[in-house]
C-alpha cells in the first residue's frame, strides 16, 4: 500500500499487515500520521518500508490544502492557485 505522509511531499509503501500494525498500535490511521509519528511507530514495531518504484513515484499526487488541486510529487507550489503545498 502506498501512502502521502501527511505534512510531506514524500510516500511510503507498506505491506497491508503492517499497516494494520501501525493503526492498531497508535489508533489513527496511516494516512493521518505526520512523518514523526510514523517513523517513530515503525521502528518500535520494527516495520521497514518497501522502496518505491519509478512508476509508482510518478503515481503519488500531493494535494492542495488550499483548493484541491492534485498535484504531482516534489512541487512546491499548486500548479493552479500557486500556494504551497
């Protein structure tokens, strides 16, 4: 499973088991940790995350707190409002 860490333009991939091990251990969902939270939760349940391929890295979107816009990975900018994301 692939997942923004919330607060980053940055993703992680996990197998489904240790996802459910991370939400069953901090009761939030993965997609509501900030990136502190879940390294930290990974490594007190000794969980690695899966290197990302070039594929999927095109795949991950960021986006924008401000008017939705899906905008791709490593953007500093909305590509529509010009807000930063």
């Amino acid at each position: 499973m692939l997942y923004l860490i919330a607060g980053t333009n940055r993703a992680v991939k996990l197998e489904s088991d240790d996802v459910h091990r991370l939400e069953s251990d901090t009761k939030k969902p993965v997609e509501e940790m900030d990136e502190e939270e879940l390294v930290e939760a990974m490594e007190r349940l000794g969980i690695r995350s899966i290197s990302l391929t070039d594929e999927e890295k095109q795949l991950v979107l960021v986006v924008c707190p401000y008017c939705g816009h899906k905008n791709e990975q490593g953007i500093t900018k909305c590509e529509k409002c010009g807000a930063s994301v």
